[in-house]
C-alpha cells in the first residue's frame, strides 16, 4: 500500500486537492489501486471539502481517501502514518518551509508544482513533479519500484534542501547587503 499525506487545510488558499482525486482515477485505469491519501489538517471551506467528496464519489475512488478533519503536527501522527509518503503543493520551485522542515526530519517527501501558470526550472529530482502529468507518472513508477524510488527520494531530497540552502559565501554577501558596514 502506498500512503500519501497531504498536510494542508482544506480552504480557499489551497484549492489544489482536486489534483489527487484526479491522480487517484488515473492510477485506477490502469488497476493500480494501492494508493490512498490521507488529508491532514483543518477544514475551513466546506464547500471545497464536499466538492472533493463528490469528485471521489463520481471517480469511484472516495474508498481512497480520508481526511483528519483537524490539523495535526506530523510528530504526532502515528507511525504508520510518518512512514507514508509526505506530498507537498509547491508553487514552481518553491517548496515551503514545510517542505524544507519534512525533509530534514527524515520524512519523504514528493514535491507537486500545483500552479499551472508557474513552471519550474528543469529539475531533475525523481520525486519533484512539475505538473500533473509528472506526479502521475511518478506514483505510477512508486507503484512498481517502491524501494528504487524509496532510495532516490532520500538521495533527491536532500539535493533539493541544498538548492534553497545558502552557502556560507551566500550568507555572508546576504548579511552584507543587509546590514552594511558589519
């Protein structure tokens, strides 16, 4: 079974969950129906909630997910759960602190670029997917190379920390700009 947790509240800002139910009918047709998705965090617009639901319900894939319905810190998740697979909505390459803070605590993680008017540069990590069509096809290699790709996610995920890290060099010029004179 492959679990993945999207950390994010179900609200206005974040209208990108569509994507999933989307996923999960793409993988259906072709009878890959492991993967489930776990929604953690709040719901804030139950409008956008029940849409989900309904899309789910139409794609025959509602038995696929489930929501938490309140936010939760992933160390308090249970196991089982911060063994799964952490997706995180990115807007080009911008991966958020909480995917910064995911990585560094270990979790794994898939970067999702949800923001179709925002294209990223051309990353070459395995588990940072730049549309739709990316992702898709980067659970449907999940679903038949689990441990290949398990080990590439540890190996990507830190090279992409590293691309939002500054170098020592980087920091001192920053702070030099920043408070002249020092």
């Amino acid at each position: 079974m492959i679990n993945i947790n999207v950390v994010a509240r179900i609200a206005d800002d974040k209208n990108f969950f569509l994507d999933l139910i989307y996923l999960l009918h793409k993988l259906k047709e072709e009878n890959i129906n492991d993967v489930e998705v776990l929604f953690i965090g709040a719901i804030q617009n139950y409008g956008i909630y029940e849409g989900v639901l309904n899309m789910a319900d139409l794609l025959s894939v509602s038995s696929q997910i489930s929501f938490t319905k309140a936010s939760i810190r992933v160390s308090e998740l249970p196991p089982d759960v911060q063994q799964g697979y952490f997706l995180h909505f990115c807007v080009g390459d911008f991966i958020g602190y909480s995917g910064m803070e995911s990585i560094q605590n270990g979790y794994k993680n898939i970067f999702y670029n949800a923001d179709r008017k925002v294209k990223p540069e051309a990353r070459k990590h395995t588990n940072f997917c730049e549309d739709i069509n990316a992702l898709v096809a980067f659970v449907k290699r999940l679903a038949k190379e689990q441990a290949i790709v398990d080990e590439e996610i540890n190996q990507n995920s830190l090279k992409i920390l590293d691309d939002f890290a500054l170098t020592a060099n980087d920091k001192s010029t920053l702070l030099s700009l920043l408070i002249p004179n020092k």
